[in-house]
C-alpha cells in the first residue's frame, strides 16, 4: 500500500509539474522574452511590445512592456518608457494575464470582456495612440493618484500629451 502511495504521489507530481511548463508557454513569442522584474529580484517571462506605436506625438515610437511577475498563473504588469524623455514608468498595480494586444473592433464586439485586456488605438482622434488596459481581476487595482482624479474602474484609457500621462474610466 506505501509503495502504491508513492508511485501515484510521484506520478502527480510529475503531471503538475507538466502542467505548469505548459501553463508558462510563450503564446505570443514574436514579443516574448525574459526581463528583469525589481519586484520580484528575478528574469521572468514578459513582453516587449517597443517600436510599434508613438504614444507621446513625438512622430518616434515608443516603448511598451508587461513585465511579468514569474509566478505559476503569471500576471504582467506595464511599463512605458516614451522616445521623447526616455524615462521608465512602472505600473506595478495594473496587472493583467493575458498581454495580447486585441484590435479595437474586437474591443468593440465584445466591450469590457475580460478577454481584451489591451488594445491600442486612436480613441481620442487625436493622431497619437491611446492604451485601453482591462485589469479587473483580483491582482490589479487602482492607483491612488488615479482614483484622485476620478477614475473608478479597473477599465481605463491611457494617453499622452506629450509626456504628461491623462488616464480616465472607458466606457
């Protein structure tokens, strides 16, 4: 009976380890590559998504990641670092676990679907890209600077104005 025990506990732990290999599997590995998270000390699993969109109207595309945290159901969180200033802007609260950029009609199909959680688009028409983030899960929350300037959901709209960020509730 001991030894029936430890051969299905071996045979368990050998598919959960499986399963966590295929769990971490780069679904979009064209923009997949291991990055240095500060939070967690480690190189996890992210996605670099730079050079493709001009965010800040400085006619340069700009720099876009979600960094992930190396966890078992990893959740990502954004950094920005716009061409004209060169500065790093982290995230750390907006957290999302599926990184792929969807277009906006299928934002516009299917609304706040936690399916789409990151579209970037001209919402504004304003000739500069805007980033819609859905991070209404459990890990992400609000940042208190954005709830003071009346953002109430966990499904924004982030633009630029140059460098200065604006970020408001997309409905």
């Amino acid at each position: 009976m001991k030894n029936l025990l430890i051969i299905l506990l071996y045979i368990f732990s050998v598919q959960t380890s499986l399963a966590q290999t295929d769990s971490v599997k780069i679904i979009n590995e064209e923009y997949s590559q291991y990055i240095h998270n500060n939070f967690t000390k480690s190189e996890n699993l992210s996605y670099n998504y730079s050079n493709k969109w001009d965010f800040d109207g400085d006619s340069k595309n700009d720099s876009l990641y979600f960094i992930g945290n190396g966890g078992a159901h990893t959740y990502f969180f954004l950094r920005i670092i716009l061409s004209s200033d060169g500065l790093i802007r982290n995230f750390p609260t907006i957290q999302i676990d599926m990184p792929f950029f969807a277009t906006i009609e299928t934002l516009n199909k299917l609304g706040q679907n936690s399916s789409v959680q990151f579209v970037i688009s001209d919402f504004d028409n304003n000739k500069t890209q805007d980033i819609y983030l859905n991070f209404n899960n459990p890990f992400g929350f609000i940042p208190k600077a954005w709830e003071n300037k009346g953002v109430k959901t966990k499904n924004v709209l982030l633009s630029f104005a140059g460098t200065i960020i604006s970020v408001k509730d997309y409905y």
